[in-house]
C-alpha cells in the first residue's frame, strides 16, 4: 500500500534536542508534576519522541501567538495529584488541552494557512476553536476533540469518542456559512487512522449483497444528513515508532452545505462521495472499512 502519512521530522521546527528542552522550560518535568503519570512520561527515554512532538506543538503556537492560552490551560495540571494508570485523569486532561495545538501543528505543516484561535470565545451557542486556511484560500471552522480513554477496551473509548463528534457537531455554526470540520486526536490504545468504522458509522450502515456490491440504504443513512453545517471529520493520530508519523484520515459528509476537497489533504486517505459512488482518495486505511472502492449511494 502506498504511503500516505507523513514523517514527523516534515512538520518539525525545532530539533529534538531543543524541542525536549522547550517542553521542560514550558510544562516542567518529573516532581514539578503531581501526577505519577506525567512524572514518567516526562522523563523516561522511551517517552522522548512524544516530548519532542509536544515541544514543536508549543513552539508552532509561540510563533502563531497562542502560546499563553495553552500554557494558561496546562501549566495549573502540574499542582494536580494523578496515578500511574494509563487512563490518569490529570494525563487524559493535559491530552485535552493540547490537543488543539497538536491540530494547528498538523494542519499548518501539511499547507494550511492560520487563521485565528478560538475566534468564537465568549459567544454561547457556537465554539470554534481554529479558523485556519485550506490550501486553496478557504477558511475553514475547526472543533478540535481529543476523547477517550488510554487503558480501556477500543469499544468503550469508541463510544466516547463518538459521542465527542456528537458534541462538536452542536458546537460548530449552524447553519455554515463556510466549510466547518471536526478533527479528532483520540485517546485511544490503537490508532483510529486504522479503523475508519468508528467515523464511517456517521454516513451510515452499508450492505453488502450476494454479488459482493455494496450499498448504502435510504433507511440506513447516518446522522451526517442532519449535520449539513458539518463537512467532514478529520483523524489524526501520532503513529508512534522507529519512522514516526502522522496518519490522517478524513471523512467527507456527502451531504454538506460547504464540501471539503480531497487536495486540501495530502497526506490523508480520504473517503468521498461523487455521484453517488464513495471511494478512498489515496487507498482505504483498513481493508474492514464499511465503505470498500465503489460503494454506492441509494437515492
């Protein structure tokens, strides 16, 4: 299969020895965290990359300008007791809110413009919390969600994290007046980039027939019909290894008011919607996706 994510180092602005160093300056390192959790991960060797990664997230927000909002977010975490358990509050939080760092980070290196930072804050009823640019010049609302659970069963923080995607879908303008997207930074043991069901599931549930053709039934449409404001949901996960990487998949709402282009993406596999027929733009993630390469759109 071809490869589609992209290398870490391609999004990197520092390197890894001033990245490590800007994480400690900035969140602090060992006992200067409460958590037992966050003590390990911010000193154990095998933790290294992820501090590197989290280091260049908070330099891309220095030079942006919204540093001081994350840091005002994640620095009161340290004073806050926590376990060694993979699912430790006080890690799961700190996950949270750097979580639309992390979103900026990906999209800024992969030829998105910046925009603005939580441009909706103080308004009731919407929460934006990136405008940023397509490649194309479009500006785009972002919901960022990093739900979930490390520590628990794939089924049990699958369920969290669509029920994340349901929230985000209530907090994003409606009705759109421009593309809007829900990116997802899972919490979860096992990268979502490869299991593309979790987020499928919001077209709808296909079927598949004798002579292997697949369809997705009026009756089994999912709640994408009723989120036209919504154009689609965007995975990414930090595939941790020797070539670290990040994965992208994107979910196209086939039903949105402001459609999203594939090209906006480069280093996602895309599943889109043209005429009624769904394919993977770049090949599919997961051979299991409920949407194989020409399944069709029941009108």
């Amino acid at each position: 299969m071809e490869r589609v994510a992209i290398s870490v180092t391609e999004l990197h602005l520092l390197s890894d020895e001033d990245a490590i160093n800007n994480f400690d300056s900035l969140l602090g390192f060992g006992e200067e965290w409460k958590s037992e959790l966050m003590q390990y991960r911010t000193t154990s060797d095998f933790q290294a990359d992820w501090k590197i990664e989290v280091g260049n997230c908070l330099e891309r927000a220095r030079r942006l300008g919204f540093l001081p909002d994350i840091l005002r977010d994640v620095q009161p975490e340290r004073g806050v007791p926590g376990t060694r358990d993979a699912g430790d509050v006080v890690h799961r939080n700190v996950t949270q809110r750097l979580a639309q760092a992390a979103a900026c980070h990906y999209f800024a290196g992969t030829g998105w413009g910046f925009g603005r930072w939580e441009p909706t804050r103080g308004c009731e009823d919407v929460d934006v919390d990136l405008e940023l640019c397509a490649p194309d010049g479009q500006v785009v609302a972002i919901q960022v969600k990093a739900s979930g659970t490390l520590g628990l069963h794939d089924s049990v923080v699958d369920a969290h994290i669509q029920a994340g995607i349901r929230k985000a879908a209530k907090q994003l303008p409606k009705p759109a007046s421009r593309p809007a997207l829900i990116a997802v930074l899972a919490q979860r043991d096992w990268p979502l980039y490869a299991s593309p069901s979790v987020v499928e599931h919001f077209i709808g549930g296909t079927v598949q027939y004798e002579d292997d053709s697949v369809m997705l039934p009026v009756h089994d449409r999912g709640e994408f019909t009723g989120w036209t404001h919504v154009s689609g949901i965007v995975v990414i996960d930090h595939l941790r290894g020797a070539d670290s990487m990040y994965g992208c998949v994107v979910v196209q709402n086939p039903w949105a008011d402001y459609p999203v282009e594939p090209s906006w993406f480069p280093h996602a596999r895309v599943l889109s919607c043209s005429n009624g027929v769904f394919a993977w733009v770049r090949g599919t993630p997961n051979p299991e996706t409920t949407f194989p390469m020409g399944t069709r759109l029941a009108r």
